[in-house]
C-alpha cells in the first residue's frame, strides 16, 4: 500500500489506460514516457511496482541501473529487451543488427546509435502489438549512459504504440537528469500520511521517539520505515538520548544509509563478508557471489540472517539488495582493505572461462577497482575495455576507463595520453562538465601533436557550449601557435575559422586570417576570414565563380571518419556566403547522410543546421523546417546549447516569412537572449534579422530597419552580413531613410563582385534598384530579375524583387505591367506559405485596379497537416514505405501510419497513391 501518493498514482493509472485505448486506426493507445524522481527513499520504486501490478503479467519490461555496471555499454538495455529479443526478426535489417550488435550477440559493433534508437522505439511498438506495454526503467541514474541515451531517445518519440516508459531517478546523483520528458517530483508526506505509514507499518513508539522519527525523516517514507528499525526495544520504548539517531544537517538520505549500515552491523561476519561481495558487484549472479566469498570461507548459508532481516531477496540464481541504499550502505561501513579485498576476488572468480568474452570488462573493472598504486597490465586491461566500449559506442563508457587506466599507470607521458582520451570521448558523450575537468589535469606538453590537436578541438567544443566561441577560437589558435607544422593544422584552423565567425569579432577574424597559410588548401578560409576586396578582383558584372564543393579544402573529404567534416562543412558554409547555394545544398544533404551512415553524431546537428539553411535560401521552406527541427532535437539530446541558438535562429526565420508573430518572438528572443549571454553574435545577428524580417513582412520599416541595423553589427565582417543586407537596405528605403542605406548597397555590390554567382548580383542589382530613381531604377530591376533566371533559382527571393518592382511600376504609373509582376509575387509567395509577403502582394495589386476573388486563391493544404504530419506526408509521396519513413524520422512504423490516417482526411485524398499528385498541385 502507498502512502499520500493518490495524485501520482492516478497519473500513472490514467498513462496506462491511454495506452490501452486504440482508435480502430491499426495503432495503439497513446504513448507515454514520464520520469519519476526525488530523494533516495521518497516511493519511486513504490511507484513503479504499482504501476506494474496496473500492467498485469506479460506486459512489463523491467531494467535496473546499478552503480557497479555504470560503465558496461548496453547492459542495461539488454536486460530489458532481451525477453523481447525473439522479436528482432520483425524488425528491418539495419535495426535487427544495431540491436543484435548492443546486445553482444553479433559480435559486430554498433556502428549507428540513431539506427539504435529507432530500434528500440520499433520493437517495443512490436511487443506492445496495440498495447499497453509498461517499460519500467528503475535507479535510471546509474543505467549505464549508452543504455539511457538509446531508452530516453525512444522515450521522446513515443506516439500511438500503446507503450508507457517510466524511469525512475535519484535526485543529487552527478549526470541523473532526464531531460525532455514530462517529470513528476516526489515531495516529502504530508502530516496525515505519515501519522498513516507509522500507524500501520511501525511497531509501537513512544510519543517522544515518535516525535524523534518525524522531525528526522521529513516526509521520506523510507525514513519513516527504516529509522524505528535502527532503534533498540528500549529506545523506541522512550529511552533515546539526542545522539541515538543521526543529528546535524545530513540529508534523509544520508540517515537511512545509516540506518540500514546499524542493521547491517548486527549481522554475523561472514554474512557481512557477503554483501560486501555483492555490493561490490550486485550483477544478480548469486553463483558468481558465492564463488567469490569462498574467499573469506563464506557459504550459502551465511545469507540466511541478512534473508531473515529483510536486507536481500534471494532465488534460485540471483541475489538482490531490497533497496539500493542497502547495497550503498553495505559498501560505504566496509573498511579499504575490505573493499579491495572483495573485488580482487569477484576478478578472480571472473578469470578462466568466465572470464573470456562478455566478462572480460567486468573483470578487468574488478581488477582495476582493486588496484592502489601504479600497475601498468591492468592499465593495460583498461586501454581494452575502453577501446572495446568505444567500438559499441559506449563512449561515456569508454571515457571512465581510460581515465581509470590513466591513475593506473606509472608514465607521465601515457597518463596524459590516456587522459585526453578520456576527456575526448566524455566530449563525445557529451559529458562537458567531466570534459572541462579532464582538461585541467593534463600535462599537455607530454602531448605529440596530433593528442594536442585533438584534445584542443574538444577544449574549444566544449568552450563552445559552455562559454563563448571567442574563446573557443583563442584555444585553437594557442594550439596552432604551439604545434606549427608537426602536425595537420587543417581541423585546427578550419575550426578556429568557424569559432571566430560565430563570436563576430572582427579583431579575432584578423588574428585568424593573420595565421593562415598562403596556399589553394585554405582558399575558402581566407576568403571568409579576409576582406571582401582581396577575395577576387570585382568584376563588372556577373559571371560563373568555383563552385564550393569544387575548391580544395584539407582533410578527408570523402567522409571516411570524422576528421574531414569541419573542412567539409567550411565548404557548405561558403556556399552559403558566397550565393554558391546548389554547392551548400549538396554538401549539406551529404555530411548528414555520412553522419547517418557513420554515426558521427557530434556534426550531425551542425550538418542539418546548414541543411537548414541551404534549403531555405532555395526556397524550399517545409524541408528547412523539417531539417532545423530535427537538428534542435539532436542539439538539445546531447547539450549541444551553441548549435541549438542558430536552429532557433533559423526556425525564426521561417516563422517570420510565414507571418508567425508568437513563433517567431519566442524563438528568435530565446535565440538571442544566450547568444548574447555567451558572445555569439552571429548567432544574435541571425535571431536579430529574423525579427526584422517580421517586421518588414508586416509593413513596420522603422522596427525593422533598427533589428536589422543592430544584425550588421553584431555579425563583425562584411562577407557574414550579406545574407541580411538586402532586407536592410529595402527596410531603409521603405522607412524614408535612403540615406542608411548606401553603405549596404556598397557592400552588396563588392560582395556580388567577390562571389561572382548569378543570384549574388541578383540582390545587388535589386538593391541598387531601391536607392535609384527615374529610368535608372527599372533598369537595375529587370537586370536583376534576369539573374534570378540565369542562377539557381531562389523563389522567395525572386518574388520579393516583383513585388518591389511591381510597386515601382505602380508608382511610374504602369499598372498594367505592375500586375503582371505581382500576380508572380502573389502565387509565389501563396506557395511557400509566406502569408505577410502574399499581403502585401495582394494590396498591391488591388491598388492597381485588380479585383481579387479571396475564395478563387489556392487552397494552401499542408497547412492544414502537422510538422510532423507534413514530413510524413511528404516523404510517403516519394514511395517511401511506412518502414523507410520510420527509420528516418525515428519514428515507430505504427506511429507513420497514425500520421498518414489523419493526414489523408485533411488532404481530401484516401490511399497514398495520390499524395504525388496533390503536393505537385500544391507547390
């Protein structure tokens, strides 16, 4: 029974009828994930087994962190799928293997943890087969962290599978925080359900040690029920002296262990000699903890008094500590040398045949957790483990044992090694407070050039998240001042070149530029760091340039391995400032799809930002939505706070052009609330032209014009204010301030004369058309709409010069013309959703005369769908089956068809056979 828990229990009770409640649709129950945490002892465990005995047999799946296995990638994971396990030949084959690889049994590694994640959303969507299914995750802060990320990504993309995912976490445990999903705080009893649980469950107390237990416990249940147990007969009678149970200010927490350590003191040695075993490793192996207390001439029947008191459960197999404090306090009353003692013979017991294969980590962990000094073959044994856990993609895994490895040997240069190892694969895991504190005790003159370059690009990565990119770039610039030509310098100033973009500092884009050698190899840098005049002699018109993907950039640039995506997406990136927006587009949609194949997670949110980005400057605006959106999830996985203020940026922008006042504020204001917090003007500059952008739309050029005066600044160099001046320069001239507006249009035109691309001089003849007057002006006007043809075409764009061009007709008093240029506008702008712009379009051409039938406009039907629904939607007209959408939407097969069965009544359309046709009508 449960104490004062009605309110969470009704909660939970509600989750698993959702799930039970199909709609006749093929799918199930509405899905659920809720994270139930609090103090040690506070009922989460209660919890979960209420919500168990809620699901009935066979339809929970059940997994328990323990702190001892922190460290072995996936052992969680498998301990709840395996009963499932038949089920992995229903799933697609890249899925099976992922599965079949974190589970040990292939022997392959897990090469894609996105294809993992999809994975375990797909079979837990199989073994629900309508629902509901209970997956309970207990003690989720000691889940061994490639086990969690996997759990809590299937977690967010729960839908229609009838599946209900609880995790239960210890507040105050380092790196326990589940993010993401709906939480529910356990808080201390009210007065009337702990007089209750005292009542009912505690033998009789006096009033005065009743009293004694109240004011200790402070509403923990736990407290409640184990401190009374620590007392004697004779204290819980009324002889309790002050110092009877824990004073001060130590936690309840903290007072249950020692409650439970108090219990555990009164146990014969040799049953004490056993739990300290079984803490120290607490597989649930209890041959394993027999074998090894043999040792300390302990046997089966020495568990019988710690059986008789409660502090273990026993079966045939297993052995297993009633509350996890239990086996904390176990370990934590036992002496050192008890300690070591206990892990050198649970290794012992692992070695021989038991110690090959799957026990080889466990074992070497034993050993190394027995160790004291300097041992360099269990040093070694641990340089194993972690190479081993890497290749499973257990990288927080990998991290903890070659750190472990470093205190282990006796050679100053292999512990500095190990431990930019370990502080690079945290950086990986995205473990940036353990990465920070790494870094502090390396010896980085006990580097080689290529660990210093290495640990320097996880430095300013972290930097990056954590502080500003201003100082990310000084970091990379320190270490290419230290290693000069002994190593590659490409990553390192590639990556210096980026930082120092992002900060806007035009004095530390100097400094980079300064240091850039004068070779093809660093074209693109130099001509994103230097100035504008010095990237190409101005021509007097446009002309084909070099395409980005075409120059020569360093490092690997086939996308073998992670070390050619800086240089790759430094590439794109000058695509994308030098109107080369084709080239952006196609190395942006490649460095994503080898992120995929190749789970180079830590660029796959900078690939899809530049995807983002290459597609919306082509107008293709759903697909931009739908790249930024997935590129702020996977930011916001794995911490990334830098990459996620440019996707808030960048999905402000779509807001703005499609008229979203609410959607656009909130992102674009968040978005540079923490850029300037951290100094990423770039950053703050693109939030800022977002909010310009809206106001332009919605006909506010006085607003507009200071956001995107306020933009200039803050980007610090010519080539990265481009791709805002345009806005500026019209936002000028409409607010009757011409005048502020001639040194963009200057700009503009060195700009176009550097990037030698059609659509580059496109914007500046457009420009140059706004700050003329008389004939000069209609010239600019047709020359840049010719452009627009001659480059890669750029709707949105090309649509806003019509519609300026129409209202300058209007005003020359040509309105037959006018509307020719502005119905263009209007259809175009009514295609890509630009609502604002199609406005203003419309108004314009009702002042020249033209009457418009609201009810004749194309009915815009995507809009009617989701985000999601519309990803979905457009990817089943391609003849994407639902399997194929699920894999790359991370989706559950059943979550597809939910989508597509609510989407095809909003379309008018009943089989997917006629989604083509409709979203070519609709575009």
């Amino acid at each position: 029974m449960l104490y004062g828990r009605g309110t969470e229990q009704d909660r939970i009770r509600r989750m698993l009828v959702r799930a039970g409640a199909g709609d006749g649709d093929g799918a199930g129950g509405a899905s659920g994930a809720l994270v139930i945490h609090g103090e040690a002892g506070m009922g989460k465990t209660a919890l979960l087994e209420y919500a168990r005995g809620l699901a009935g047999p066979g339809r929970v799946l059940r997994t328990v962190g323990i702190e001892s296995e922190m460290e072995l990638a996936f052992g969680g994971l498998h301990q709840l799928l395996w009963p499932v396990a038949s089920l992995l030949e229903r799933l697609p084959r890249p899925q099976a293997a992922a599965l079949s690889a974190a589970f040990g049994v292939s022997g392959e590694a897990v090469r894609d943890r996105f294809a993992l994640g999809t994975a375990v959303l797909a079979i837990l969507s199989q073994a629900a087969g309508g629902g509901p299914l209970l997956c309970v995750v207990d003690d989720s802060q000691w889940l061994d962290r490639a086990s969690l990320d996997a759990l809590v990504f299937a977690a967010r993309r729960l839908h229609r599978e009838g599946v209900v995912m609880l995790f239960a976490v210890r507040d105050g445990v380092p790196g326990g925080h589940i993010g993401g999903l709906p939480q529910l705080l356990l808080r201390g009893l009210d007065s009337a359900a702990v007089d209750a649980l005292l009542t009912d469950r505690v033998v009789a107390l006096s009033p005065y040690a009743r009293e004694q237990i109240v004011e200790q416990a402070q509403g923990n249940p736990l407290a409640l029920l184990e401190l009374p147990a620590s007392l004697t007969a004779e204290q819980r009678g009324g002889q309790l002296n002050p110092v009877a149970l824990p004073a001060g200010l130590s936690s309840p927490s903290s007072r249950i262990q020692e409650a439970f350590q108090a219990q555990i003191r009164r146990l014969p040695d040799a049953t004490r000699a056993m739990l300290l075993v079984a803490a120290a490793d607490d597989s649930g192996d209890l041959d394993l903890v027999l074998r090894a207390s043999a040792r300390f001439g302990a046997a089966l029947e020495d568990l019988e008094p710690a059986e008789d008191a409660t502090l273990v459960l026993l079966s045939e197999h297993t052995l297993a500590f009633r509350h996890p404090l239990i086996r904390s306090a176990t370990y934590q009353d036992a002496a050192l040398a008890r300690r070591l003692a206990a892990h050198r013979a649970l290794a012992d017991a692992l070695t021989g045949d038991r110690g090959a294969g799957q026990h080889a980590d466990r074992r070497a962990w034993h050993l190394a957790a027995a160790t004291t000094g300097a041992d360099e073959a269990v040093a070694a044994e641990m340089v194993g483990v972690a190479e081993r856990a890497g290749g499973r993609q257990g990288t927080a895994s990998a991290s903890a044992a070659y750190e472990r490895a470093a205190q282990l040997t006796a050679d100053p240069a292999a512990r500095a090694q190990l431990l930019a190892a370990a502080a690079i694969t945290s950086a990986e895991a995205g473990q940036f407070h353990r990465t920070a504190a790494l870094t502090d005790h390396i010896n980085a003159l006990a580097l080689d050039p290529r660990m210093l370059a290495d640990l320097a690009r996880v430095r300013a990565i972290v930097e990056l998240d954590r502080g500003s990119p201003g100082r990310a770039a000084r970091i990379l610039l320190e270490c290419a001042d230290r290693i000069g030509q002994c190593a590659d310098l490409a990553p390192v100033l590639t990556e210096a070149v980026q930082s120092a973009q992002s900060s806007g500092d035009r004095r530390l884009l100097a400094d980079v530029a300064a240091r850039l050698p004068d070779s093809p190899q660093y074209a693109m840098a130099r001509a994103m760091t230097g100035p504008l005049d010095a990237v190409r002699e101005p021509a007097p018109g446009p002309g084909p340039g070099p395409r980005a993907a075409e120059l020569p950039h360093a490092g690997h640039g086939d996308g073998e391995g992670e070390d050619g995506f800086a240089e790759r997406i430094l590439a794109g990136v000058h695509g994308l400032l030098f109107a080369d927006h084709r080239a952006a587009l196609d190395t942006a949609a490649a460095c994503v799809r080898d992120c995929r194949t190749q789970d180079v997670v830590g660029w796959l949110h900078t690939s899809l930002h530049l995807l983002a980005e290459a597609r919306l400057s082509l107008g293709l605006h759903e697909e931009a939505r739908a790249a930024a959106e997935e590129g702020l999830a996977v930011a916001g996985q794995f911490g990334r706070r830098h990459r996620e203020t440019y996707l808030r940026a960048t999905l402000a922008t779509l807001a703005a052009l499609q008229g979203d006042h609410e959607r656009c504020t909130g992102l674009g204001e968040a978005a540079l609330e923490h850029a300037d917090a951290h100094g990423i003007g770039l950053a703050a500059a693109h939030a800022l032209r977002a909010l310009g952008l809206l106001d332009l739309g919605a006909g506010d050029a006085g607003s507009a014009l200071a956001r995107l005066e306020a933009a200039r600044d803050r980007a610090g160099h010519p080539v990265l204010t481009a791709f805002l001046l345009p806005d500026l320069v019209e936002a000028a001239v409409r607010a009757g301030q011409v005048e502020r507006a001639a040194h963009a249009v200057a700009v503009m035109t060195r700009w176009a004369g550097a990037a030698q691309q059609p659509a580059a001089w496109a914007l500046a003849r457009r420009c140059q058309a706004l700050t003329s007057s008389g004939a000069g002006a209609g010239e600019h006007f047709t020359a840049a709409l010719r452009l627009h043809e001659e480059g890669t075409a750029q709707p949105f764009e090309r649509a806003r010069t019509e519609l300026l061009y129409g209202e300058w007709l209007r005003r020359e008093r040509r309105r037959s013309d006018a509307r020719g240029r502005l119905r263009s506008a209007l259809e175009t702008f009514e295609g890509l959703g630009a609502r604002a712009w199609a406005s203003r379009a419309r108004t314009e051409l009702q002042a020249c005369g033209e009457t418009l039938d609201p009810a004749g406009r194309r009915d815009e039907l995507l809009d009617r769908l989701s985000p999601q629904e519309r990803e979905v939607v457009r990817l089943a007209a391609t003849g994407a089956t639902n399997r194929q959408i699920a894999a790359r939407l991370f989706l559950s097969p059943r979550t597809v068809g939910h989508h597509l069965y609510r989407a095809f009544p909003k379309l008018g359309v009943t089989t997917r056979n006629d989604l083509p046709l409709l979203l070519d009508r609709d575009r």
